[in-house]
C-alpha cells in the first residue's frame, strides 16, 4: 500500500507542477484559429467566391476551389503548430515538429495544385485555343496527367529533402539502375513516344471512329502507355501506343459525306437500248434525291461479268451517321427494284451452260465391235 501510495503522490506533484498555465494558452490559441477556420471557410471564403463570379474571372475561381479543401486543413494544421510553439518543449522535439510543420504544408500544396491541373481547369483553356482550336481534344488530359506526376515527384524530393536525405546520391542511384530500368522498360517507352506522337499530330480525338489493322471502334481515351477503343460489339481494346504510332489510321469521323458503292447484274438477255434505258432512270432518280451528294453521282456499264451484266452505282449520302446512311441506302435498294421492274430488266443470278456433245451411231458401233 505503501509503494501505491507514493507512486500517486508522484503523479500528483507533476500534474501540480505543469504549466497549465501555457497548456490553457496553447489550448486557447488552438481554439481561436479553428474557430477563424470556420468563419473564413463559411463567410470570407463565400464572400470572395462571391466576388470573383461577379467579376468573371474564371481563372481566380478555379484557383479558390481547386485550394477550398487544402486552406481548411492549413489552419487546423497551423493553430495546433501555433499552440506547440507557446508550450515548453525541448528543443530536439521543436526541430522535429518543424520538419513536420514544412512537410505537411508542402503537401497542401501539392494537394490544391493537382486539383487545379484537372482536366477540367480553366488554365489548359488559353492554350488550347491558340493551338488546337477546340475543346474536346487530346491534349488537355495528357498535360494534366504528366504534370501532375510532376508535381507529386517535386513534392516528395522537397519533404526528402526537408527530412536530411541525400537527394544527390538518391538521384545518383537512379542512374545506376536507370540502364537496367531503360533496357526493362523498353516498350514502356516506346509506349509513352507512341502516346506523345498521337497527342501531338492528332490523328484521331476522343470520340472519334478510326480503323487500324489492329483495331476499329469508337476512342474513348488515350493514356502513357495505351489508347483504349470501344468495338462495336461494345467490348474495350486496349492497343499499345506504340502500336497504333506505326499504323495506318483511317479516321471516319472526318467524313464529310459518305459512299455508296454497289455493282447491279443484270441479265445478258437485256437488249442494249433497255441497259441504256435503266441507266438513265438510275441517274435521274440519284440526282432526284435531296439526300445525295450532287457533287459525284456515277452510274456505268461496268463489265461483262461471267453471268451478268454489270452496272455500277457510285454516290455519297450528305450525311455520315451511320442510322442515317443506312436508311439512305435501304431507299435506294427499293427505289432500284422498282425501276427494273417498271422496266422489264430481270436480275441476273449466278449460272452456268453445260453442253453435252452426242456421239455418232458410227462412232458409237466402232467402238461396240472393238
């Protein structure tokens, strides 16, 4: 009971003995820069969000946003940093605490700047029109990614740095593995060159419909290492970038019309007049229609075929949705049909003439002697 006793007479004389003084002071210190925390966060930031809608400066309220969430942490971070300062801690801990205090600002700040370097930023927006001329483009969201790696890169060299460590030697050691990473990681750069090439020349946008020997479908997105392509069986292709930088790549959603291209057989029984006739009435009905080029419409007697006469039908549609131009074409089918019909032309079908030679009764009792 004894050694109890003096064991709680001990923590009783170092609780008397803190300075709780300085502890209340801390403690209120905190307390009023949370409590301006909130007043900033609720009244004083509104009020200057406020202000810069009213003022049209986009850029300005991209800033404030992008940095809502990182001031709010800064001045809980800064009021207990401020309430450590006033306590009486040694001084190896106060250098400690320092580090940490640098550390954590340093990422806030790499925090609110990698939330302004979205995609959606109004800072990509000046460039963007002075170089590609449109908004739904490539190159916004290629620039955000690399410069936000950017900047998670330098914040963590800074908190290393800040922290005592050797970024030389650390920057030196990549070197040496760097040839053994380069030889490794070879289609990775390759990959990210590729990328860099497609984001550059632009053959295709997010969006957009290309054929490659590799893949066709819709883009949906183009990353470092990969461009992925939704088919039209709505599975997702995921082709190296390298890849597709090699390739040739037919971009459809660059039409500004689209083809027809069909070849009509006709019977070898159809008098030449008839051909021409059908020709005609062919040429008139495609320039008829409000919904064909009128720049190239081509209907020729084509070839003797080895069961037909061939006509061919060239044209393009003024429209390049896909719904559209098959509506398009499936008119044109019937229109064709009743044209033959009105004018006695018959399809011709696929045959063949098998003539079998019959041998003479001599020949025939020749060989039944022998």
């Amino acid at each position: 009971m004894q050694a109890y006793a003096d064991f709680w007479m001990e923590w009783q004389t170092r609780i008397v003995e803190l300075p709780w003084i300085d502890i209340g002071v801390a403690v209120l210190i905190a307390l009023l820069v949370f409590a301006f925390r909130k007043l900033f966060t609720k009244y004083i930031f509104r009020f200057i969000l406020k202000m810069t809608h009213q003022s049209r400066s986009q850029l300005f309220t991209n800033v404030l946003v992008s940095f809502e969430r990182p001031i709010r942490m800064f001045f809980a971070v800064f009021g207990i940093y401020l309430a450590l300062l006033y306590l009486p801690i040694p001084w190896d801990s106060m250098t400690i605490i320092n580090r940490l205090y640098g550390s954590i600002l340093i990422v806030l700040a790499a925090w609110g700047t990698y939330k302004l370097l979205n995609t959606s930023s109004m800072l990509f927006n000046p460039m963007v029109k002075r170089l590609e001329g449109k908004e739904d483009n490539m190159l916004v969201p290629f620039l955000s990614r690399v410069l936000r790696i950017i900047i998670v890169a330098l914040a963590f060299t800074i908190i290393l740095s800040s922290w005592g460590f050797n970024i030389n030697g650390f920057v030196a050691g990549l070197g040496l593995g760097g040839l053994a990473f380069a030889l490794a990681a070879q289609d990775m750069v390759a990959n990210f060159i590729g990328g860099i090439i497609i984001v550059v020349e632009r053959p295709f946008k997010r969006g957009d419909w290309i054929y490659t020997p590799t893949v066709e479908g819709i883009v949906e997105d183009i990353s470092f290492r990969s461009t992925k392509v939704r088919t039209f069986a709505d599975s997702i292709v995921i082709v190296p970038n390298n890849t597709l930088a090699h390739e040739a790549i037919t971009n459809w959603s660059e039409m500004r019309k689209r083809e027809i291209d069909m070849t009509l057989g006709i019977e070898y029984q159809t008098p030449r007049e008839q051909v021409l006739q059908l020709r005609e009435r062919l040429e008139e009905m495609l320039n008829n229609r409000d919904d064909i080029d009128k720049e190239l419409i081509l209907v020729q007697f084509k070839e003797f075929n080895s069961s037909s006469l061939d006509l061919w039908v060239y044209c393009f549609t003024k429209t390049t949705a896909f719904l559209e131009w098959a509506e398009i074409k499936e008119e044109l089918n019937l229109e064709i049909i009743r044209i033959l019909q009105e004018e006695g032309v018959q399809f011709a079908y696929p045959t063949q003439s098998i003539y079998i030679e019959k041998a003479s009764e001599e020949n025939y009792y020749m060989s039944d002697n022998n």
